[in-house]
C-alpha cells in the first residue's frame, strides 16, 4: 500500500483463528472483536456506519435496516461463511455493496459430520454412550438383544441439494453400500450421475416416500425455508432417519418434533435447528436424535481456510479486481 494512503477499515463481527486476525491487522485497519460476543442489532448498524469492508459471520443478521444505515464508505460486505442467508442481498446490491463468501473449503468438513450422523443415529450410537457415561446405569456386559440398531448398508439414501456437499456425502454413502437417491433443483450431470450411481428423482415427494435415510444439503433460501414441510415429513416412513447438516429453517422443526414423539420416524441426526440458539426441547428430550450444536465445519482447518478466502476477497476488491466469491443472488 502506498505511503500516506489510509488503510481501510475492516470490522469482524466474531472471533476469528488467532492466524485469521493476525494476517488481518497486518493488511488492514482491522477492528476485531476479541471477546466473540455477538454484536447486537445497534452495534452492526454502528460497524456499517464506519467499516469500508463488514466482515460478518453467518450468524450476524445483516438484514435491510441494518444496510440501509450504512455508511457510503461500505462497499464489500465478505462474509465468514458459505450460506448468505444471514445477508439481504437484493438491498446490499441496490446499495452497490458487493457480497461475498466462502465456498468450498469446508466441504469435506461438512459432508464428514453428515456421513458420522448417518452412522451414528441408525446404530444408536449416542444412546449407547450416555449409558456407560450415567453413574446410575448398570451395564451388564454384552447382551444378544439390547441395543439393537439398524444396518445401513444396502439403505437408500435421500440427498435433498446435490451440490458440492451432496455429493461429497454421497461418495462417502456409496463407500458404505448405501444407495444413492437425490433431489436437486437441477439434475446433475450424466457423468456423476455414473460415478454416483445415483437416481435422480425430479419431485421431491417421490424421494421422501422411497428413502430409509434423508440427509438435507441444500442452503436456506426463500424458496427453501420449510421445504420439508409438516406435509412433506408425513411422507417419510416411520422408519426413516433425517439427518440434516445445511440450515435448520429447510425443516417445520414443530412437525419434526411431533412426528418423533408419536414415532412417526425413526430417528434424526441434527446440527443445525430452526431458531438457534434455541432448540425445541422436544427434540433435545428424544432418545432418538442426536443434536450437535452447529459443529458441521467446526474443524481448525477449515476455519483458518475460511478466512483465508476471506483475506483473498477483501484483497481482490481493494487492488481493483473482482473478487473471485462474490455473490449473485440468482445463484440462491
């Protein structure tokens, strides 16, 4: 940067990898938040009025009344995280702010702690668990007939969203003899079809009657929110599993809670909720469903990649190049 030319300021709505923040300082005026409290809705209306680059995370609700107080000085908004959700897109682009994200660098993270929850839930494996953990149980060693699972090999696999995570997860599923069935909002290719084995079913009802194990992958849009609604469960076999590693709104949480307690699915593997923080506590009250709190690309790696993009995004911006994750909401 040229001598005299002021850096700009950049504001980080969350704690960051110690690696992420301190690249940060060193190429930018960078206002970090050290204490990781989330920032209240007059606290991300204060950051817009100052910061020439916002970086919030997918947590920060960076809505319109929060854009419309931004200063004219903001003009990229680079979020710490793949789904823009949290953003509202239409108003940031009428306000020529440019959004970006961070896409596929966390993968392989995300479709690793699906893959565990598909295992994990069939075969009990949290139940068995706390068993042992509870001072009050007394096991009694192996028994021929106690905790029993189900096998998932041979299953069929639903894969709501086959992009770059579905189909991670289905190469994972394949690996495990499970067969592979998806919807998407636009069929995949001929070729990865061939790779996957996978039938693609064009309405979403058909898949959900079909499948042993629905693994929900798609990102929270409008056109998403509930997709999986109370009538859409009803569709699932009583023996069916859900897992869902993408974004809690895609599911009527109410319904997926009913529907458990009456028995009405087998099971769910969940780690991401409708209204986080909050969690219906009929879910938390299930034997049957595991809950993770939103751990899905919770890896070191994959943070410390996050921000990298981050640091690329805000890079290519200021040097006057177009950043090479910006957003376009077509593409949700």
């Amino acid at each position: 940067m040229p001598k005299n030319v002021k850096p700009p300021v950049v504001i980080v709505t969350r704690k960051l990898p110690d690696v992420v923040e301190t690249r940060l300082k060193e190429l930018f005026d960078t206002r970090l938040n050290t204490d990781d409290k989330p920032m209240g809705h007059a606290q991300l209306i204060e950051a817009v009025k100052t910061a020439d680059v916002l970086v919030p995370t997918v947590t920060d609700r960076i809505d319109r009344s929060v854009i419309a107080q931004a200063g004219a000085q903001l003009r990229l908004i680079a979020n710490f995280g793949t789904g823009v959700d949290n953003i509202d897109l239409d108003t940031a682009r009428n306000r020529g702010i440019i959004v970006t994200n961070t896409p596929g660098v966390l993968t392989e993270d995300t479709a690793d702690m699906t893959m565990a929850l598909i295992l994990a839930v069939p075969r009990r494996l949290a139940e068995g668990t706390a068993y042992l953990k509870d001072p009050k149980s007394n096991w009694a060693g192996w028994s021929p007939t106690w905790m029993l699972g189900h096998r998932i090999y041979g299953k069929r696999l639903g894969i709501v969203g086959m992009g770059r995570i579905g189909q991670a997860v289905a190469r994972r599923a394949k690996a495990f003899g499970l067969q592979i069935h998806y919807h998407n909002r636009r069929r995949v290719s001929a070729d990865v079809e061939a790779e996957l084995e996978a039938t693609y079913w064009e309405g979403l009802d058909q898949l959900l009657s079909r499948v042993d194990i629905l693994s929900v992958n798609c990102p929270h849009t409008p056109a998403t929110y509930h997709l999986l609604s109370a009538r859409r469960l009803k569709l699932l076999k009583p023996t069916c599993f859900v897992v869902n590693t993408s974004r809690g709104e895609v599911i009527d949480e109410n319904e997926l809670a009913r529907l458990l307690e009456a028995n009405a699915i087998a099971g769910a593997g969940l780690d991401v909720f409708e209204h986080e923080p909050s969690i219906n506590p009929k879910l938390l009250a299930c034997e049957r469903v595991i809950a993770l709190p939103h751990m899905g690309s919770a890896t070191v790696e994959g943070r410390i990649d996050m921000g990298e993009k981050v640091i690329i995004n805000i890079k290519a911006f200021l040097d006057g190049h177009a950043p090479p994750d910006r957003v376009h909401p077509a593409m949700f």
